[in-house]
C-alpha cells in the first residue's frame, strides 16, 4: 500500500501582483509514510478565479485583472491553497504643475501625460 497524503501547503512568494505580474507557486506535501513507496502522481494547479489570476500547469502564476483568487495544487483527494491578490498598476506622478491641477473643478477633466501613455482624469468630491 503506498503511502498516505495527509496534506499540501501551498505558498506564494508574492501575494499581491499587479496585473500581468507572476509568482512562483509552490506546494509543500506531507506524507504519512507507511510502507516506503511513494504515490507519485503529479499535482494539479488551478485557480478558484482565472479571469483574476492564472496558474499554469508548473505552478505559475499570473496575474489578470483586479480582485482575489485562490490558487489550489490537488493530489488525488488533497488539495492546498493560498490566496492571491491582483492590483491595478499604480502610475506615480513624478512632477506636475500643481496650479493647473488645482483650478480643475469638481466633475472637470484634464489629462495626465506620461511618457509612455496619457491619463484623463476626472475631480471628483
């Protein structure tokens, strides 16, 4: 009779991505070892919300849009998970012309430019 698995831990280096960000999975198995063999059957990834975060078949994980997800490995009957939250990139405002930001008044628009892309900004209360 092969051995019995009591559990997995599942751990995640990082437990917040942004979106597009990955982290390494990893899951630690318990065994109860009575005989000696070792029931070597591989672990299966998933995510309890894909269109949050993915988990490819090595454990990889990937970020995909704002919220939460679990991220399980199963084994047969066992299964381990860890939680991972995806953030919406922050852009930091390295230099601005504050008087222009602030005679926008409340519900008006302006536009942020970056150096890669712009931002229309609306004021609101």
């Amino acid at each position: 009779m092969p051995d019995t698995l009591v559990s997995i831990a599942v751990t995640l280096p990082a437990t917040t991505l942004q979106i597009g960000g990955t982290t390494q999975a990893v899951a630690r198995v318990t065994v109860d070892v009575t005989d000696g063999s070792v029931d070597q059957r591989p672990l299966t990834w998933s995510s309890s919300s894909p269109s949050v975060a993915t988990v490819d078949t090595n454990g990889l994980v990937r970020g995909v849009a704002a919220g939460t997800a679990q991220i399980r490995a199963t084994n047969g009957t066992v299964t381990g998970a860890a939680t991972v939250t995806v953030a919406v990139p922050v852009v930091a405002i390295t230099s601005a012309q504050e008087t222009a930001i602030a005679a926008v008044p409340v519900g008006g628009r302006f536009t942020l430019q970056g150096p890669t892309r712009n931002f229309d900004v609306v004021v609101n209360a």
